[in-house]
C-alpha cells in the first residue's frame, strides 16, 4: 500500500483511536474529557469527510469520468455518520451516556463497512487511476494535518 491509500487508511487508524478514547471516558462519566475529546474527534473527522470530498474524490472523478459511482456511496455514507456525530453530540452536551453509546455504537458500524470499502476498494483504485497526481494530492493531504 503506498501513497494516497497509505495516508488515508493511517487517518483512518488514527480516528478510530480517538474514538475508542472518547467512548471510555463515557464509560467512566469523565464528561470533560469526553467532550475534549469528542471535540478533536468530530475536528479530525470533518478534516477526513474534507480531504475525501473536496480533494481526492473531484480528482478521482475528473481521471475516470465516474461521478455517480463509488464516490457518490462514499458521500452519502459520510452524511449518515455525520448525523451520528450530531446525535452523539447532543448526548454529550447533556450527558446522557446510553443515548450517546447508543449512538457510538451505530457510528462505530457505519465506519468500519465504509472504512472496509474504502480501503479494499477505493483508495487502491484512487492509487492506481491518479498516477502522477497521486504525489501532488499526497503533498496536499500531507500539508493539510492539523
């Protein structure tokens, strides 16, 4: 795995880890530290949702032509999880812990089947397709961390 796929499916590692962490200080009641790091954890996920539909996506799209395939999937996935975001949210402003792992529980489901896909699929044919631009476009993702 090299390039644009490697950057990504890293991000996606690191995601997951900060999801993990915002779940068990739910777990434990820490509501500060669950919103600190639910915070960080919407940021980095918005920043992923960004690089994907504003970057790569559009570049991927433009080289093989395809605007209503797999990126438009990917899209409309990213709107159901960021309903979730939103639900979660919302329970932990009001602390509510079995609304707010209740919704966890629905998002962590929705980001490992589009995680999977991604990975198996998209970013190795994002890989392939972009060439030469996939340098450029791994310049910007790379430029583009927090």
């Amino acid at each position: 795995m090299a390039g644009v796929s490697a950057y990504m499916v890293n991000h996606h590692k690191e995601c997951d880890s900060a999801f993990a962490s915002i779940e068990e200080a739910v777990g434990a009641s820490d509501w500060n530290r669950a919103q600190s790091e639910f915070d960080a954890f919407l940021s980095e996920m918005n920043r992923h949702f960004d690089l994907e539909e504003n970057l790569l996506f559009p570049a991927f799209e433009q080289k093989t032509g395809m605007s209503g395939g797999p990126t438009q999937v990917m899209r409309m996935e990213h709107e159901q999880m960021r309903g979730m975001l939103d639900e979660m949210r919302v329970a932990a402003e009001a602390k509510e812990a079995e609304q707010f792992l209740g919704a966890s529980e629905t998002l962590l489901i929705l980001m490992q089947q589009h995680n999977f896909k991604e990975e198996a699929v998209l970013y190795s044919m994002m890989d392939e397709v972009l060439g030469e631009d996939a340098d450029r476009l791994l310049d910007q993702l790379e430029s583009s961390a927090g």
